[in-house]
C-alpha cells in the first residue's frame, strides 16, 4: 500500500528540497565521492541490474554476521513466539522504509543514502545521518573483529586437539594475538587502497557462508550431538518487556537501507512498484534465514546459547568447523568495505569543513587516507580486544541501526510530501501520519536500547 500511494505520488516533488548545485558540483569532485561516482559508471554501463539481481544484491546486503547472535537475541526476548513476532511487526516498517528511500532517491535524483538524506531533510539531517553512517559502520568493524576472535579460539582447538574446558597455555594462540595476527596481516592491507573490487568476491562469499551457518544449525537442530547439553528454553514471553532485548539484533540483522539505495539506482527498471516487489521478496529470504537460525539454535541450546551460536557447538565438529571457517573468510572481507563506506563518509565531512580547493584535496588524498584508516584499524582493533562478547558491541549499534530503517526514511517521507503543492488528499495525510509513525517507533527503539545498554554496561 505504502509502494502504491508514494508510486502515484512520485512526480510532484521533483526538484524540491535539493541542496545548493555549487555546493553539489564542488562535493563530487572530492576523491571519495568520485569514487561512488566511477562504481555508479561502471554500473551504468552495463544493462542495469535486474529483478532477481536487485534481490540477490540485497539479501546479500541484509545477511551478515548479525546471523550469529540470533538465537541469543531469542533467548534474551523470552522464546520463540516473542521472537517471532516481533520479527513479523518490524518486517513491515523494513519494507515500507526501503520503499520510502527508492522513492526520495527517485524524486530528489540522488544516488546514496545520505545523499538523498541531505537533499530531502537539510544539510542538519544530512550531516547528522552522515556522522550515524560512520558511527554505526565503526561499531561493525569492532563486531568483526571479535567474530574473528571467537571462531579462531575454537578452530586452534580443534586442530591442536584440546577440549572445549582447556584454557590453552600457548602464548600463540592466546585469543588478543590472534585477533592482532589478522588483522594486521590480512584486514589491513586490504583496507587501505583507494578502491574495493574486489568486493564481488566477498559478496558471493558472505551469502555462501551465512547460508551454510543457517544449514548445519537447522542440521544440528534435527540430529543433535551427544556432546550437547540443551538448557531450558521457553516457547513464549515471561513479560512483555522481554521482547525488547532482541530489538537491537533484528534490526542490526536487517538493516542494509544504507546500501540499498545504489541498488535502486543501479536496477534496469527505477520505478518504485518493481523496487517495493524485489525488497519484499528480500527480506522474506532474510527472514527465513534468520528465524531458521534463531528457531533452532534457540532449540538446540535453549537458556544456555552463546552470543555466538557457534561457540556453542563442540570444538571437534567437523561442520561447523567448516562454518567458522566461513565466517572468519567472510568478516576479513567484509571489514575492508564497511571501513571504505565509514572512511568515505569522514572524508566527506572532512572536504565540507575544510573548504579546500579540489587541487590541494586531490594532492593530500592518499596521506589522508592512510592517516584515517590506520587511525580507524587502531581504536576499532583495541577496542574488540576488551569488549568480552559481540551481544555487546549489537546493543549498542543495534539502536543506531533503528535510525537508517525507521528516523531516516520516515523523516524523508515528510519531508517529502510536505513540500508538495497540491491539494492534499486522505493519501497525503496517511503518507505523513504513516512518516511520522515510523520517526516515533525509530526514536522509541533507539533511546531505549541504548539506555538499556548502558545499563546494562554499567551493572556488569
């Protein structure tokens, strides 16, 4: 309904609410945005993405790490049903928030997330969404490093042979020098070149490995090992407030609005009815996968998951050592893009404020950049070190995550139909109520999972 009503809409707010065209043309000449500019090109060139290309892209968006803290997040909610449903509920404002931004990136002519952000709510929205991005793709990379840390603890065991209860006494395979190990042998030389093609490669990887996740915790839910234990699990809520602790998780497991907007405008047909159909039949996949994995690891384990669903399985089993290795192959590339997206958006901010001519930005690029990803690989690196559990690093990036699917969308959606000049029907005024539905649930989710984090930081 949402696709329909914004869809007959489309051509009334053409022009409006965009930003300064000088300012805009002195933007794309910057180094990092000229690079979002030649991937655009390249795309361009060809015959545009199709239907079921768009969905592949954005399930592949959706899926990630995130996976992994699903069954814990089922736990923490008060069993299945709670779990479920709250998925279900989200599910709808998901959707309607992808649709939303394939519209504004449509009627403002923008191609990116803050792009379009920037053009539709004002250059105080656009900076704020900007500073998100890179707060919230900082919190990402800190999350993989500890998804490193806690595949490569059970791996070294299974090779050397050692039961789970045995604390390794070898200082090379001590979990904080492994993290270092990778990271500064494979994670950084990766991530400082100006350029990611090879993130095709990563893609087809991180859907392989997250499907295979999915498989052998649905295999291990039918045909248990005798090594597991399951603890007590509860098929629905003990108190209604219980749901809230898996907020952070779905929408850390679902958000992938920030990459969805160069999907829009990289598909053969950019109209907003074939885009609502290709994000619908994407985050059915999405959920799918995620209630497989929450459902069963929840099952499997009950009360006594992990954070990490597979540091809960036996060390010695051969498939799910085969998980892991997927995991770790997927999150060391995986960072590498998350870094170049958070690195772009500082190196955006940093151009705007600066106000240095295009000539001295060009000639001082590189040093930047250096300069920005060694600072950005140190703090995330030191911090993954101290930060016990990835659960942690989710509660609080998850709230943040509530802003790019519910705060930003529905604010462009306001945005947008209040600067219409026509009459305004009952479709405008539920387009509006509908906008501003979504601003107070994102707003809701955000304050109370990240007071609840802290809290809960505090407390432990």
């Amino acid at each position: 309904l949402v696709s329909m009503a914004i869809h007959n809409d489309a051509e009334d707010w053409a022009g409006a609410g965009s930003i300064n065209s000088g300012e805009r043309a002195w933007l794309l000449q910057s180094p990092s945005v000229d690079t979002d500019r030649h991937l655009e090109a390249e795309t361009r060139r060809t015959a545009g993405v199709s239907s079921l290309g768009a969905v592949v892209i954005v399930v592949n968006a959706a899926l990630g790490a995130g996976l992994l803290n699903f069954p814990a997040a089922f736990s923490m909610a008060g069993g299945i049903t709670a779990g479920v449903m709250l998925q279900m509920f989200m599910l709808i404002f998901i959707i309607s928030g992808l649709v939303v931004l394939g519209y504004c990136s449509e009627v403002s002519n923008e191609s990116t997330y803050q792009e379009v952000v920037r053009a539709t709510c004002g250059k105080v929205t656009g900076v704020l969404c900007e500073i998100s991005i890179a707060v919230y793709t900082f919190g990402t990379c800190i999350a993989f490093f500890i998804v490193i840390g806690d595949q490569l603890d059970r791996l070294i065991a299974a090779l050397a042979h050692e039961p789970d209860s045995t604390v390794s006494t070898h200082w090379y395979t001590d979990r904080k020098f492994t993290i270092v190990v990778t990271a500064v042998l494979v994670i950084l030389p990766l991530s400082i070149p100006k350029e990611i093609g090879f993130q095709k490669y990563a893609s087809a990887l991180s859907v392989l490995g997250t499907w295979y996740v999915t498989v052998v915790v649905i295999i291990k839910y039918i045909w248990p090992d005798k090594e597991v234990t399951p603890g007590f699990g509860s098929t629905s809520s003990t108190s209604w407030t219980a749901v809230f602790n898996a907020m952070p998780t779905i929408c850390f497991g679902f958000q992938c609005h920030v990459s969805c907007v160069p999907v829009f405008n990289s598909m053969s047909r950019k109209e907003i009815k074939p885009w609502g159909v290709v994000v619908t039949l994407s985050m059915i996949i999405c959920l799918f996968v995620y209630t497989g994995t929450g459902v069963c690891g929840y099952l499997t384990f009950g009360s006594n998951v992990s954070q990490d669903i597979l540091m809960s399985y036996p060390s010695n089993d051969i498939a799910v050592a085969f998980a892991r290795a997927f995991i770790v192959i997927c999150v060391v590339t995986s960072y590498p893009i998350l870094h170049f997206c958070g690195r772009a958006v500082i190196e955006g901010l940093w151009l705007r404020f600066q106000g240095e001519h295009v000539e001295v930005c060009v000639r001082r690029e590189k040093r930047r950049r250096v300069l920005q990803t060694l600072v950005w690989f140190v703090v995330t690196l030191v911090l993954a070190l101290f930060i016990p559990d990835i659960g942690r690093v989710i509660s609080m990036i998850g709230g943040l995550a509530a802003c790019f699917i519910f705060v930003f969308p529905g604010l462009c959606l306001i945005q947008a139909k209040l600067s219409e000049t026509d009459i305004r029907s009952a479709r405008w005024h539920g387009l509006v109520v509908f906008g501003i539905v979504m601003v107070t649930i994102g707003a809701f989710i955000f304050g109370l999972t990240t007071t609840n984090s802290i809290y809960r930081d505090i407390a432990n």
